[in-house]
C-alpha cells in the first residue's frame, strides 16, 4: 500500500471511534491525528516495536490509543507501508487524565468493556503507574511543577523494565520566540477542549535530557514541529538492557 493511500486509511480508522463520542470528539481526534506529525513518526520509526503494555499519561480522550490500534488492525490486514517497521501489537492500553470532559469523551468512545483500553480520571501525580513496556506524556509535562516533573520522571523510570520506552515531547524554553508560540497555541488549543491552564513549567532542552539521563535513561532528540513555527522536541528515553 502506496504512503498517500494508507494514511488517509489510518486516520479513517483511528478516527472512527469517536463518531460515538460526539461532534467535538471526533473532529478533534481527526484533527489532532492528521495534522500532528509526531503520530506519523511513531509508527514510521518504529518506536514503540515490541511494546505490549502502554500506558499513557495526560492521555486525553485516548487519540493515541485510538491510533495504535488501527495501526495494528491494519497491519494484520495487510495494509501496511513496505518500508515501515510493524506496528506494536498491544495487550494493554492504560491511560489517566486529569481533565473529567476529556475521560468522559473517551469512555462513549471506546465504551466501558473495551478488551485493552481502559482510560480513567486521575492526576500524573498521584496515580499508581505499576508497570508498562511504554510510558509516553504527549505535550503535558510542562503542567507540573518542576519538583513534580522530576518526581513523576523518577516514578516512570521505575514502572519500565529494561528495554522499556519512555517518550514524551517537550518545548525547549532556550528557543526564544518559537517556544512562546508554542505556549500561545497550547493555551489556545486547551481553551477549545473546555479547559485553563494554569502556570506552564518548562526547561531547557539541555536541562530536559540532563534530568533524564541522571535517572537512567539513554536519550535521543528529535525535532517535532514538522513545518511549524515552534520548538517541539520529542525525546526518546530507554532503559538500557540488562
């Protein structure tokens, strides 16, 4: 399957979903999925390959579980890129969200007896992680405290065996103008979900891998604004094998 024929097909089947969960839900899925480019990646580089149990924190309405599991339908169909790697094929989807709309958005999505999805209300810091293959934080950690980043990172450390991923996309503060837009847009795109936010806590990208590599992790960089006037860098965090 030829790329500009799969991932219309990808977005189709990862969007579907939220057609039970509401106008707002299912626009919001197919706009956040087809736009961001960071989705593509996971899969094109496959990143999470191998990986079983995910959990997911600040996870939203559960657009990225929505993602991996048409990724995995698809593939077992036979529709899948050549060059691409496979896609993960899970056995556990776990996802906490602090924000009440976004959880209730996603149990008339994925319904509340779903086989591997199970999304529930709960603060990053204060839920029990217990243990995952892949832990991510798409775009939220800069909504905690400094202290709290460090202590939520240390936790995640330890909820991941070795081999496990960790992966999150931060801004990097030491961008000048492009970081601040960053912040404009997600003050914007927050406000349109029903919600505020409050003081945003970031850091430096240097002061990023630093932090995460103090705690064990063996960091890769990449750049994740694809064409967009900002300074999004996803961070690929491993634990080494034993």
């Amino acid at each position: 399957m030829t790329i500009h024929r799969f991932l219309p097909a990808l977005l189709d089947e990862a969007s579907r979903p939220f057609r039970s969960g509401g106008h707002f839900a299912y626009h919001y899925a197919r706009g956040k999925l087809s736009s961001d480019c960071i989705f593509r990646e996971l899969l094109r580089r496959g990143l999470f390959a191998g990986g079983r149990r995910f959990l997911d924190l600040g996870c939203g309405q559960g657009s990225l579980f929505a993602w991996l599991l048409a990724a995995d339908k698809l593939h077992a169909q036979g529709n899948w890129p050549a060059d691409w790697p496979a896609p993960p094929h899970p056995t556990a989807l776990r996802g906490f969200e602090l924000m009440q709309k976004d959880v209730d958005r996603a149990a008339r999505a994925f319904g509340p007896d779903h086989p591997l999805v199970a999304i529930r209300q709960g603060d990053m810091c204060a839920v029990d992680f217990g243990q995952a293959d892949v832990v991510s934080i798409l775009d939220a950690l800069h909504y905690i405290d400094h202290q709290r980043q460090q202590d939520v990172l240390a936790r995640i450390r330890a909820a991941l065996p070795p081999g496990g991923i960790f992966l999150t996309r931060v801004g990097d503060a030491g961008a000048g103008l492009p970081y601040h837009i960053c912040n404009w847009v997600d003050h914007a795109v927050t406000f349109v979900r029903g919600h505020r936010l409050p003081q945003l806590y970031g850091r430096r990208l240097t002061e990023w891998v630093d932090l995460l590599r103090a705690l064990g992790f063996v960091v890769d960089t990449v750049p994740m604004s694809e064409g967009k006037p900002f300074a999004n860098i996803m961070l690929v965090c491993r634990v080494p094998d034993a």
